[in-house]
C-alpha cells in the first residue's frame, strides 16, 4: 500500500512540473557528500595513492616523498594491511595520511548491499585500528563507483567519501608511460587539486619514474604537498 500511495505521489509531482533532483557530481558536491576536490587560495596539492600498500612500490613512493617533504594519502585495501603491516607503519610515521579503499577492492555499484558496503569497510578499519590505534576517516570507493547506498553507509560509518580531480586522473594503473603521468600532472596542477595514482602496479615502474619529475617541479612551482585531510581543514579555516 505504502509503495502505491508513493507511486500515487510521484506522478501529481511529475504531473505539477516537479522534478526529481539530478544526481550528478554538482548534486553530491553541493551537499558535501563526496569530495573531488579542494579549491585554494593556497598553493597546495594532495597526491593520493591507491590499492596499496605493496614493497616493490610503497618503499621507493616513502623513499621519494620523504625526499621533497611530502606528505600523501593511501587509500589502502584491508588485506594488504595485514599482509604487509610495516608498510602502514612506516606510512604514518612519516607522517602521511592512511585512508579506508575497502578490503578487497570490491566494486560497490548500484544495487551491492548494504551489508556488503559495510563488511568492506568496517575489516579494513578493524585491520587499521589494530595495526595503528587510529581510526581512519576518509573512504575511496574502488573504481570510483558510488551511490546513495555507499554515501549513507560510508558516512554513518563516520567516513567522508573522496574521489579524485578529474583532470588529475593519471590512469597510471594501464601503464600509460612515464611522459604522460608527468605531462597529466604538470599539465594540469591547480591549487586544491586531489591527484589518483597507485602503489600497487605490479610490473610496472611508470608511477615511480613519473614522480621523480613531478615532485621536483611542482615544489619548484611553489606546491605544498599535503594529506587530503589537510586540504579539507584548509578550507574550513578559509570559510568557517
């Protein structure tokens, strides 16, 4: 009955000129649902890394950030938490930001359950929290795939949801060539901007070449690199 008298109501609106939201990115944004990005003042830049953490990358990013004081997110997954527990360790001594990618980089499209949503992202919590003592806060869907059901369990959860800067997509996952991740990233570079790269590219040392450019010259440019935590108290400070 109660879903008639919903139908019932849908059609007077659609009937009166009423029309239902559209749920593009300007919806969510508006909303502070999800993140993309920043904007600044400020010359600050956020790198984030995903699907990580993993030895034959992690340690050479660490290696290279420690190098130019940069600081970094990584949206881990749960399992490779607990595979590789020093990696988290080391991340958060130097100081980087660790973030909630879910525990096995599942594909959370329309339709996934809820129970699944959350199973995703309370083990890898469970994993971080064991590991760190700390409560991660900011949650990347794997894939960028999202919906009403991923927002309202992510936010009730307590994490706030973060993409990525459009423009600032590397697609360093294919291994698309050292040349272009630099020329995306330089080419690009705006204040507040969130950057997607990964630390977990098997075979492929693309991503570890690109930043050996990229982190020099965006420092040479005046950029401050900084966790995405970092950017979004910026902005709260700018406009309370």
């Amino acid at each position: 009955m109660v879903w008639r008298c919903s139908a019932v109501l849908l059609c007077l609106g659609l009937l009166c000129g009423f029309q239902l939201p559209k749920k593009d990115r300007y919806f969510y944004e508006s909303r502070g649902d999800i993140i993309w990005e920043v904007p600044l003042d400020q010359k600050k830049i956020a790198l984030t890394f995903d699907d990580g953490p993993y030895p034959e990358m992690t340690n050479d990013i660490l290696d290279l950030l420690k190098q130019y004081n940069a600081k970094a997110t990584f949206f881990v997954l749960g399992y490779r938490v607990k595979e590789f527990p020093e990696l988290i360790k080391r991340e958060v001594a130097e100081g980087h930001e660790v973030a909630n990618h879910t525990y096995s980089h599942a594909f959370l499209t329309k339709g996934t359950a809820l129970s699944t949503i959350q199973n995703e992202i309370m083990q890898t919590e469970d994993s971080l929290v064991a590991l760190t003592g700390k409560k991660p806060h900011l949650f990347r869907p794997p894939g960028g795939f999202y919906s009403d059901q991923t927002i309202q369990v992510a936010r009730k959860l307590g994490y706030t949801t973060v993409l990525w800067s459009w423009h600032q997509d590397t697609s360093d996952w294919r291994s698309p060539g050292v040349n272009y991740i630099v020329r995306k990233v330089l080419k690009n570079a705006r204040n507040g901007d969130i950057v997607l790269l990964h630390d977990y590219i098997p075979g492929s040392i693309h991503t570890v070449k690109a930043l050996r450019i990229i982190l020099p010259e965006l420092a040479r440019r005046g950029f401050k690199f900084v966790t995405v935590s970092e950017l979004i108290e910026e902005k709260a400070h700018a406009y309370p």
